[in-house]
C-alpha cells in the first residue's frame, strides 16, 4: 500500500539502490531526529517511482526489513503455481494413458475443486511511505517511464506537459509543453568506434497532432521529428532478459522502442550515436577526429605528391572550428618532410576559409567559430604566406646567383 499519495495512476521499478552515506545521516536526522540510530553501513532501498496526484510524482522506499514478507508471498505464489501445474500435467499423462478422463474428475473427485477451496490466505499490503516527490495540487501525471540505465524518467500530466526528472534527487529538470495525450518512450544508443559512449534520446509521439519527435536528454534539442498516424501508439519495453546477472547484462541492450501504425506495421525507432551531441559539441568532436586524420596523413606520407597535396586541402577544407583549423596548419608548418609548393598551398587554402573567399564561403566552412577568431588567424596565416614567398624567392635568387657564378669566367673560382 502506497502513502501519502491521493491518487496513482502508474508506476515503476527502479530496482535496488544503495544511498550514499550523506544521504544515510540527512535522512536519519529528518526521520528519526537527533537519536535516530545510523547503521555503519547504508541501508539498500528498493525504490518506486509513482505518477498521480498530491503528489504527480512520488518516490517510495522500501527498506530491507519490508523485503520479507514480499520475498514470503513471492515464494508461496511461485509454489502454489508450480503445485497446480504439477497436477494438472500428471492429471493430463494420466488420461492419456488410459485413453480416457479420469473417473474422479467425472465424479467430482478430489481435483474437482469448487472456489471456496482455491482461496488462500491473502497477505496485508506492505505499507510504503512517501520518502519525496513533486508536489503541484492542480497537476496529474497519467504515465511514467523510466530510462535504461535509470538516471531519468519521464513523466506525463493531464495538462499536455512532458516532464523529466531526475532520479537521483528527484528534481524536475525538463518540461516540454503543447503534448496533451502524449506517450513517451525511451532509446539507448551505443558509440560504434569502440570508446563505450552512450546516449539517451527521449520520444514523444504527440498523437493529436500526429508527429513523433526524438529529443537528447536532458538538455539537448530535437534531433528529429515525424508525421506519422494519429491513430498509433508507442510501444516502449525498459526490460531485458530476465535471469541475467551483473557481467552478462551490459551485454544487453535495453529500452527498446516501436511505433503501431494504423495499418497494422510495426516500425523499430533507432537514432544513431552522433546525435546526441549539442552544436557546439559535434563540432567539437569532428574537428577532433578530422585532425586525427591529418596527424595520421602527415605520419604516413614520406614524400607529398599532387594527390596528397590535394587530401591535406579537402581536409582543410572540412574544419568547423578556428582553433582546431589553428592546430591544423601549426601541424603542416612543423612537419619535417613538407615541401613548399605543398605548404603553399594549403596555406592559401587555410587563408580562403578565413577571408570568405573560398569556393564554398567562410561561413559553411567554419560555422562554429566568430569573426573575431578568423581574422586573428587569419593575419597569422597571411604572414606565413609572405614569409614563406620571402624564403622562396631568396631561394631562387641564390640558385640563379650560383648558376651565372658557374658559368662566367670566374665560376671556376668559386
């Protein structure tokens, strides 16, 4: 029995948790006052998340000396299940056997049971007090579902709004508004290159005006939307196989999201990994890797042909930030085995995207950073440039100076 709760609508499980020990002495001193007993070790709760109202969302704990009578009544149920199966399956190998149904059974024997000999005892309900929750009067939450890996849920109300809170201290750190009858869902993503990244992205199927929407959590936008049916319905499984154990369950993938349609189709709902970073984070995480790629040509190419020449300045080409654009041409002008028609080249390439005179413009090149930023490269790259023109001609002159020394009357003196 839940309480302190006027009225729940639905609820969740969010498994065993451990508190930490902070958390141990505040809620000792607010339960139990300044003579409450604190254990040396943090007790284990199984928590519950609840949606309804006064409040639309609770938290319940059950400690572990409330576990035993629901361990007991588990046990007995599993019992009484595996006893009436039993017999059932003798009863059935019985009159396969003899070729027909048993006369007790035909009689009214002792397997014709009338219902007054199929009740048994019914236990009392555990009681569970309301530990903390979100208390808005006005406000009912009508569904609740939690994330996969238990960090979030989310949280509908009869007033259109999408809620998500955190379960870690129960604060509300997200509401989305205009969502009346909505359904939410919940998919896990996985970083592919090997790194163990991963993302939550939240789904609301707006029924009434028919769109599903994908959201990153907590604080991301909307990475994308859909018209579909307004006639479907969002089907949302935060469970995985049942018996796994702590090593073979990250294995797992849980949170598994579907939309019905209207026509009987079942569609899978997967968001790949990269989405879940902001802006200014996938620019980020691009150029990383775009100059990872760049070390990589410069470490692999002994000598620069055209071809290479040509894959430094498509590399160039595709930074969206100035400081990893700055990284960049330090890399090309500190590499030992660089040529100078090569540096030439991918200097005015660099210089292109910073002026805005490049083929495709300074703002989709560089998109992510201002324009203070790009003309103090900028000047740094243009003085590269003349340096660089100085050192080519003085070059030239020396070269043409040795070769009219040679070849006058005095070359053979030098």
């Amino acid at each position: 029995a839940l309480r302190d709760q006027r009225e729940f609508v639905d609820h969740a499980n969010l498994g065993l948790r451990r508190t930490n020990p902070f958390d141990q002495l505040v809620t000792a001193s607010l339960v139990g006052g300044p003579y409450a007993t604190i254990r040396p070790t943090p007790p284990v709760y199984s928590v519950f998340v609840t949606a309804g109202q006064s409040p639309f969302v609770g938290f319940f704990y059950a400690s572990e000396d409330q576990w035993q009578p629901l361990l007991s009544n588990a046990t007995e149920l599993a019992f009484a299940v595996a006893t009436k199966v039993k017999s059932a399956l003798l009863s059935a190998a019985a009159s396969w056997l003899t070729g027909g149904g048993s006369q007790a059974s035909q009689s009214g024997g002792p397997d014709a049971t009338d219902g007054s000999a199929d009740r048994r005892k019914v236990e009392p309900a555990t009681p569970l007090s309301l530990r903390y929750g979100l208390m808005d009067k006005r406000r009912q939450g009508v569904a609740v579902a939690v994330c996969p890996y238990g960090r979030y849920c989310a949280v509908v109300d009869a007033f259109g709004r999408v809620t998500l809170v955190g379960l870690e201290d129960g604060t509300a750190l997200r509401m989305w508004k205009g969502y009346r009858g909505a359904q939410v869902g919940w998919v896990a993503a996985q970083d592919t290159s090997g790194k163990g990244g991963r993302a939550l992205f939240l789904v609301i199927y707006a029924s009434r005006r028919g769109l599903l929407e994908v959201w990153t959590a907590c604080h991301g936008p909307r990475v994308a939307a859909f018209n579909v049916s307004r006639q479907g319905r969002l089907l949302y499984c935060p469970h995985s196989l049942m018996g796994l154990s702590s090593l073979n369950a990250r294995h797992y993938t849980t949170g598994y999201c579907y939309f019905l349609d209207s026509n009987r189709s079942i569609k899978a709902v997967n968001v790949p990994y990269h989405l879940a970073f902001t802006d200014a984070n996938s620019y980020q995480t691009h150029d990383t890797a775009l100059l990872k790629q760049l070390r990589q040509t410069l470490r692999e190419s002994p000598e620069f042909t055209e071809a290479e020449s040509q894959r430094l300045r498509q590399q160039l080409s595709q930074f969206r930030l100035v400081s990893y654009l700055e990284q960049a041409v330090d890399r090309l002008i500190g590499a030992k085995q660089m040529t100078q028609p090569v540096l030439d080249a991918c200097l005015r390439q660099a210089l292109d995207m910073l002026t805005g005179t490049a083929g495709s413009g300074a703002a989709p090149c560089l998109p992510g950073s201002s324009a203070g930023e790009r003309a103090k490269l900028g000047a740094f790259v243009a003085s590269e440039l003349e340096l660089l023109n100085a050192y080519t001609l003085v070059r030239a002159v020396a070269a043409d100076s040795a070769e009219t020394g040679a070849s006058g009357p005095g070359g053979a003196e030098l």
